[in-house]
C-alpha cells in the first residue's frame, strides 16, 4: 500500500511526454509579447519558447519540474490542491539532466485526457504557490475548467476570501479551502484536495481502487481453483500448487501471468 502511494505520487508530479495541444491565457500572452515593454528577461522569454516546443514536440518534461522528484515523501501542495504544475525556465541543462533553475516559475494545468496543456502565468517562486489570483486567471480564459469544479446552488462564501498566505498556512496542516471565484461562483479543490499528512485525496483514493481490483481478482482465481488446475493439468501436466501465478508489468502493460508457463491470464488495464 505504502509503495503504491508513492509510485503514484511520483507519476502525478510529472505530465508524461506527448503531443500537447498548448493554449496561453491572456494574461500570459501581454507578458509574453508585449510590444511596449518587456515584463519578462530576455532569458526567461528564451527558456519558455524552449519549454513551449518541447510541450508540443513530445519531450520529456521532467527536467523542468522539482529537483525533489526524487523525494517519494514530498508532496506538491499546489498539485494536489488545485491541480497546477509549475516549471523552471533556464534555457540548459546541469549534471543531474534538470534545466537551470530560475526565480520564476511557469504555472500550467495539465488535461491528460485531451493532452491539452493551460499556460497560466510566469510568477516568482516566492508566493507563487498559493497565488489565487490562478483561479481569476482560469476563469477568465478557460471558464469551462471552472465550471467542472463549482458547487451548484453555492453563490458565495459567508466568510468571504482568505489571503494568499493564510492560504498557505492552510495547505500546510492539511486543510482544503473553497475558493470564490471573481464571478462568484464557488469551487472545491480542481486537484481533488490534500489530506491531513498533505498528501493528494486523489492519489488515495487512486491506490484504493488499484488495491481493491488487485484483491478482487485474486480472490475470483482462488474461487476458480478447479478451472485453473483441469486447464494447466491438461496443457502442461501443472496441479493448482504447482502454479505461480503473479502480477508483471512489461513496458507500460500489466497482467495477471503464470510465471512456469508465461501463460497470461489477465491483461490489466491499470493506469500508474
């Protein structure tokens, strides 16, 4: 179980390599492009039209993420809340194969299902993680994302909008907050919600479901006992306790397969 969490934790932080359809928010864009002034150092403008390309282009996207990938225990706060990634912009690469590290930070919703990626804004790292001022931006370019999230009937929140830090301090001992968007619709947590050790309720329930299938299927061959062991005595002269029957993964694939025979018994449709 303990493994199980971890292994999804580590594949949730990172958007697999595809084919991404990119869109920008306006907000983004006058940063990006602006005529008049430059918002941004020429560097970072360099390090997000790299970015940009390798989004499109199906590049691995992990030397943008955290270096604290490799930290199975660490949990994104952000992530987990509202679902929002964030990425460095250094335009090479170190020792440890992560682009250089920079002050600013892109933020950016992922949609694995449609492989559409959100480009939010380019923020400092420091109060970056719990500006709310994301969800304005959300609702104003991509109001649909909004609209999946918002509590029907809920036209505000009688305690009115906390701050960005009191929302950090929040994150931190485990608390998920509604958020009132400026058009006043109310949300619950885009990214499924963080639990009191800071971990995602999506991952969670994620486990939960992998672990419930795993135990249901065993317990349905266990019960089919006989059938296995006519088959295997039939086809290969193996009694039931002479079967190894185990779960293998083969490159992104996994099944249920009996290993003296590499018979497969099940082809398993898990997504880690």
């Amino acid at each position: 179980d303990a493994l199980l969490v971890k292994a999804l934790n580590f594949y949730k932080r990172i958007p697999k390599s595809a084919n991404w359809k990119v869109y920008e928010s306006q907000e983004l864009v006058a940063k990006l492009y602006s005529q008049r002034i430059a918002l941004l150092n020429p560097s970072l403008t360099i390090g997000y039209s790299k970015f940009k390309n390798t989004v499109i282009n199906g590049g691995s996207l992990k030397p943008y993420i955290s270096t604290r990938i490799s930290d199975l225990d660490y949990s994104d706060l952000l992530l987990n809340d509202w679902a929002i990634y964030h990425f460095h912009l250094g335009t090479t690469i170190n020792h440890r194969g992560f682009i250089a590290r920079t002050n600013e930070l892109l933020f950016a919703l992922a949609d694995e299902t449609n492989l559409s990626m959100f480009l939010i804004d380019i923020q400092p790292h420091r109060g970056g993680f719990s500006r709310q001022e994301f969800i304005a931006i959300i609702e104003n370019n991509w109001p649909s994302i909004i609209k999946k999230h918002s509590l029907n009937g809920v036209s505000g929140l009688s305690t009115g909008q906390i701050s960005d830090e009191d929302l950090h301090k929040l994150r931190k001992t485990g608390v998920n907050v509604l958020q009132q968007t400026p058009n006043g619709q109310v949300i619950i947590p885009m990214g499924g919600g963080i639990s009191t050790a800071g971990t995602s309720i999506n991952v969670r329930m994620d486990a939960d479901r992998i672990l419930t299938a795993l135990e249901d299927l065993q317990t349905e061959i266990s019960n089919d006992q006989n059938k296995f062991d006519a088959y295997f005595m039939k086809k290969h002269s193996l009694n039931w306790h002479q079967l190894e029957i185990r779960l293998v993964k083969d490159g992104e694939n996994y099944f249920i397969i009996e290993i003296n025979t590499s018979k497969i018994l099940f082809n398993l449709n898990l997504k880690l």
